[in-house]
C-alpha cells in the first residue's frame, strides 16, 4: 500500500483511509467494530465531521486509550467564532481527545482569509494546540482553487474520483505544488461508482488521500484488502474507467443531499439519479412501491429553484429530475435497462 504523505503537515499514512459519515447510520457497537477492524486492517487516518450526528462519538470511542496511534480530522460548519469554539470543544469532548490532527471549516461558500472570524480562530486554535492543522473542504471548484491560491490552509478536501475533470485533476497537482495535502471526498462519486479496484486504482495515481464512506463491514473489507493485494493502474482497468466515464459523463446528479429538503418533499439525491442508479444495481430494488411512490412525488414539484441555490454543481435539478421520472416510468411501462 502506497503511503501519502499530507502536504508539509508531516502525515503520512497508507494511501486508504476511513470517512465516517455513514457510520452515523448504524449502531455504536458495529461502527465502534467497523473502526477498530479498519485500524487492524492497516487504515490509520479517520474523518469525521460536527455535522455527521453521533460520529464523532463512536470515532472517540473506538480510538480511546490509542489516540497516539491515529490521525483523526474533523469539521466545523460554523459561521461565527462563538459557535466555531463550541463546535471545537465538542468535537474535542466527544473525540475524547485534547487535540484534532486536522480540522476543517467544513463546505466553505468561500476562502476564508486572515481577518476573517473563523479564520482567526483557526489560527487561535493552533497556537493553543487544540488543533495541529488548519484544514477546509470545499464542492465548488472555484471556491478550491481560491483555498489554494491562498496559501493559508494546509489541507484541502475536494469531491474526487474517477469522473474528475481535467481542472479537478490540476487542484490536486496545485496543492502538491503548493505544499498543502489533499484529501480525497466521494472516491465512489455519492454511491454511483461500484467498481472499488478502478477506485483504488484511480487514486493511487494521484497525491491524494481517499477517505472511503463505510457503513457495512463488506464494504470495509473491500478496502482492506488492498493492504494485501497492491493495485496499480492496468490497460485493462484503464479502459474500464474510459468506457464508465463515457456513460457516466456530463449532468449527473453526485448523491450529496446539499441541496435538500425540497419544499414538497422529494428525495432530490436519489430521485435524480434514478436513471442511473436503476441501470447499475439491481434493478428491482428502485421499483419497489416505496421507490415509485417517492418518484412519483416528483410531479408535485413547484419549481421553487431553492434546491438549485444549493447545489454545488449548479445542476438543473427540476429539469434533471423530470428526466429520471420519464425514464423510470418507460421504464415502469417495459423499456429494458
Ligand atoms: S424546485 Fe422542485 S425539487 Fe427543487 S426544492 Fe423546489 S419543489 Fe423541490
Ligand atoms: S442535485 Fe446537486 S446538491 Fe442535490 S444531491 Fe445531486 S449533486 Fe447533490
């Protein structure tokens, strides 16, 4: 397993790395389970975030009484310096730990710089060594490439898989250039990528660090095992990522739930990626009664356009959405998938 090295932060870690979303999920016993099998595996840097419910409790759980052994990076969402110390002393409290490796100012709408609040606790939280590094995480790409030009974060953590753009591949290659580590979000693009080797070999191409979403033990053990079995690009594996990208490609809807709740209740990120997801899972699980009643709700939309101020990608959703629902009733009505 390659080891990645984070910008000047001076961690270095296996190239395989733990996001912890999802544990929130399920109960602490199998996310405490799920952690310390992923820290036997070989994984030793976890990301969690203040927003992600009850992770950051289990993440304190798993790793207490080790936390020497471990880098553990967490966010705030705050929006004045208030509530980003109380955001900081919870995380600290329930991480049980004194200090964060990285923490994040979590989905920037935008670079924060000296002067500005939250920047100014960063830098206070630092020197009093509550954190060890000034991090961020970003889904706009300008937004990224203003972090970089900044030279004030050492972390950047971006949406990053093999669907990239030319323009995200260069935020990685900006942030080596700049010394700054990146770390790699949505490896499986919000669900969408199945095949966890082109992941993992995608990535070990790049200088990033990938924390993988892991919610089941099967999923956990897809990871592991490249501890064991090395990954490297092949022709093979390359000309799968070329033929998936040409399928994938263009309007497509991440999965994230940024731009969520809908006014009239729809489940925007599943609803309007029906298509393909429909196409790439077993097919009879989208169909079921509660999947048609939940697209169906899509005709209820008022096109109030509050889901598309949200979205990062600055997609079309009614639009996007009243494609899918056509789709899935020709495909309701017979047309093959
Ligand atoms: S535009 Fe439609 S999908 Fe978006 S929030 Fe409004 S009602 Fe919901
Ligand atoms: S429509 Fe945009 S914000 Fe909503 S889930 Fe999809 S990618 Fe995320």
């Amino acid at each position: 397993m390659r080891n990645i090295s984070l910008g000047t932060t001076g961690i270095t870690v296996p190239q395989n790395a733990f996001g912890a979303l999802p544990i929130q999920r399920i109960s602490t016993e199998d996310a405490v389970y799920l952690l310390r099998k992923a820290y036997d595996g070989g994984m030793r840097f976890f990301d969690t975030a203040r927003a992600y419910s009850d992770s950051e409790e289990k993440v304190g759980l798993a790793f207490e009484g080790m936390r020497d052994k471990v880098f553990i990076s967490t966010k705030t969402g705050a929006g004045t310096k208030e509530k980003f110390w109380e955001d900081l002393e919870t995380s600290l409290r329930l991480l049980k730990t004194d200090y964060i490796d990285i923490y994040q100012l979590h989905c920037a709408a935008k670079c924060y710089r000296e002067g500005d609040d939250l920047y100014e606790a960063m830098k206070e939280a630092k020197k009093q060594g509550k954190i060890r590094h000034i991090g961020i995480t970003a889904h706009k790409i300008g937004v990224a490439e203003d972090i970089i030009q900044s030279g004030l974060y050492e972390t950047l953590q971006f949406p990053f898989s093999y669907l990239a753009s030319d323009r995200d591949i260069k935020l990685v290659e900006d942030c080596a250039k700049a010394g700054m580590g990146f770390i790699a979000m949505k490896g499986l693009s919000g669900g969408l990528l199945t095949n966890s080797e082109a992941c993992m070999a995608f990535m070990s191409e790049y200088d990033a660090l990938p924390i993988w979403g892991v919610q089941r033990e099967s999923e956990l053990d897809e990871w592991l095992r490249f501890f064991d079995e090395e990954i490297s690009m092949t022709d093979e594996i390359r000309d799968f990522i070329a033929k998936d990208r040409e399928d994938l490609l263009g309007e497509f809807c991440r999965g994230c739930g940024y731009c969520m709740p809908c006014t009239v209740d729809i489940t925007i990120n599943q609803c309007a990626r029906m298509s393909q997801m429909i196409r790439r899972a077993p097919s009879q699980a989208w169909l079921t009664d509660y999947w048609q009643n939940e697209m169906m709700k899509i005709d209820n939309c008022v096109e109030c356009g509050i889901c598309k101020t949200r979205c990062p990608y600055e997609l079309d959703i009614p639009v996007l959405l009243k494609k899918n629902l056509k789709d899935y009733k020709e495909i309701l009505a017979g047309k093959e998938v």
